[in-house]
C-alpha cells in the first residue's frame, strides 16, 4: 500500500531505476538518457508522483508499464522530452528556403515535413513563408508531427504569448497574426487563412512511419541531438524514405550527420541534398 507524498518532499531516484527508466523511455521514444540527467528525471517527474500517489519511483515506472495508462505515458514522455522552440528559430533556414522559393526551384504542389514540430512555431513559420513568397492558395501544404500529444494540442491551436513573437519579421506579424484584445491581450492568435495549408499529426520517430510524402523538403531540427549514434542511423533512415529524390533534408546548425550512411550530398550548414535517381 503506497502513501500520498507532499508535494514540496522530494524523492531520490536510485541509480537502477533511473537506469531501467532510461531503458523505457528508450523503448517509447529511442531518445538516449545519459547518466547525468539522473536529476533531471527526478525534477520532471516528481508532480507525477505527486499527482498519482505513488511514493517511489520504481511504482510509478511499474504504472507506466501498465498496458491501461496510455494517458500516464503520454504525460511522462512529454515531461521527458525536450520542447523548446520559437518563431523562425536558426533564421539562415528560412532564407535558404526564401531563396529557393523566390527562385522558383521547386514545383507545385509543394510538400514540407517539420518532423518534431513541438508547438508548433516551426511550422506556422513555414506556413507564413510559404505564403508569402508563393500566394496563400498555391498549391503547397506543411504537416507538423510531434511525439507529444499535448504539444500537438497546442500547435493546432495557433495561440501564443505575444512575448513569443520577437522572431516573426513585421511585415509577417501584421500580416498573419491577429494580437489579442480583452481577455485575449498579451497574445496572439495565427491568421485562419493560413490553416487550410496546415496539419498535425502525432508520429514517434524511433518507430515505423505511417504514410507519409513523399516530401521536397524535411525539416529535423534540434532532435539528433537526442540519440546516440545508432538511434540517429534509424531515424534518418525512416525520414529519408519519406524525402522525395531531389529533396532537401534541414537539421540543425548544432547537429552533424558525420558517421551516418545516408547518401545526402551538404549543400550548406545543416542542408543536405538527396541525390535523384
């Protein structure tokens, strides 16, 4: 029989479960939990134990293993997965693919992938190019997909913190934002127009794709970082089943694909080309 811990009480993680813990979220998600994010995990996870009443963490990775707690799961994994994003993060991308557009380097219909798109403001930046440089009803579409069913929750509603908007260029902002009023004030909400164009999707990565594509152009940012290399190997290797021949792969400035077999050909810092046939 387990006790309700108070919620300011902390409990230590023992060095073998964090280690079978590491295995599990392995399992779910292929992402890679060094030793040193032992603290980490007891910080992310404690108002889960809180919240469930358990008063150690072998119990509580006994619940996640419970074939009845999906929702549990989704919770723990979104707790244990990184989210950080913003508008236009790693800007030189967007201008490679500003540039591509402009030019008319690739034909319609246009099919983007932001794989990991979190909340979304990686795709909604897309979205806002796209319209821009080739009309709002174009023939182009972008599919945001996370792990995180919460995230996706949030992507879909378009629905931000004014403060999260500093990378949206002016003309952009004024154009496909709508700030809020009343009670909405402080925000901002992503143009309807720019819906149609968008959709989500939730997709585990270090499992087997649904179907998808085929895409021109994948975006994989700030989410290699996250496996070791095997676990990278996998991962590009599904994503580039996905990417038409003559498409670009974009992953981010921090990441390297050194030691992957994959075929790409770098064009520029974190875009790489896959050969055609």
């Amino acid at each position: 029989m387990t006790s309700r811990i108070p919620a300011d009480q902390r409990v230590t993680l023992k060095p073998a479960t964090f280690t079978r813990f590491s295995a599990w979220l392995r399992e779910q998600t292929g992402v890679h939990l060094a030793a040193n994010k032992q603290s980490l995990l007891e910080h992310r996870l404690h108002k889960r134990l809180v919240a469930r009443g358990v008063d150690d963490f072998d119990t509580y990775l006994r619940l996640l293993q419970d074939p009845h707690e999906q929702h549990e799961r989704e919770l723990a994994i979104d707790l244990l997965t990184t989210h950080e994003t913003y508008f236009f993060r790693e800007n030189k991308h967007f201008d490679w693919l500003r540039q591509m557009l402009d030019s008319r380097q690739f034909e319609l219909p246009l099919r983007i992938w932001s794989a990991a798109c979190s909340t979304g403001e990686e795709v909604w930046s897309l979205a806002m190019l796209c319209a821009e440089q080739l009309g709002e009803h174009a023939d182009w579409s972008i599919l945001g997909s996370d792990i995180s069913q919460p995230s996706l929750q949030a992507a879909t509603r378009g629905h931000y913190r004014l403060s999260r908007a500093e990378g949206i260029p002016q003309p952009y902002l004024k154009r496909f934002c709508l700030k809020g009023i009343g009670p909405q004030e402080g925000t901002l909400l992503i143009d309807p127009v720019l819906r149609p164009k968008v959709a989500f999707q939730q997709v585990n990565l270090a499992n087997s794709l649904p179907a998808l594509g085929p895409f021109q152009v994948i975006f994989l940012r700030n989410v290699l970082i996250y496996f070791d290399l095997p676990g990278k190997q996998q991962i590009i290797d599904r994503i580039l089943g996905r990417l038409a021949p003559g498409g670009f792969l974009v992953v981010s400035h921090s990441e390297s694909l050194h030691g992957i077999h994959n075929g790409l050909r770098p064009i520029q810092p974190g875009v790489y080309y896959k050969k055609e046939r």
